[in-house]
C-alpha cells in the first residue's frame, strides 16, 4: 500500500458514509419517533400496528 493507494481508499470510504448519511436522514423522515400519550387501551393498540416501524425509526 502506498500513500496515494490509502488516500483513495480513505476518500472512498468517507464518500460512501456521507451517502450513507443521507439515506439514513432521508429514511428517518418516514418512521415514528414517539408514541402517542393518548388512553392505555389507544397506547397499547398503536403499539401493536406501529411497533416495527417505531423500533426502525429509533434503530436508524
């Protein structure tokens, strides 16, 4: 490996997280990232229809 070899990879590597970045940010527009503090019997239904979502907005 030479210098101008690891500047490459290096330039690649953090071209590939900014697109990441942004994929990440874009994705993050669409999931939940708080529930609603509305009756329990509300609360426990939306967290059955929307838990996946909600998990996935947080994971992201």
């Amino acid at each position: 490996m030479t210098s101008p070899n690891l500047s490459a990879q290096i330039n690649n590597v953090g071209f590939k997280a900014i697109i990441l970045v942004i994929i990440t940010t874009v994705i993050s527009f669409f999931l939940p990232l708080h529930a609603p503090e509305p009756t329990q019997e509300a609360a426990a239904h939306w967290l059955i229809n929307d838990m996946g979502g909600y998990v996935l907005g947080w994971l992201n």
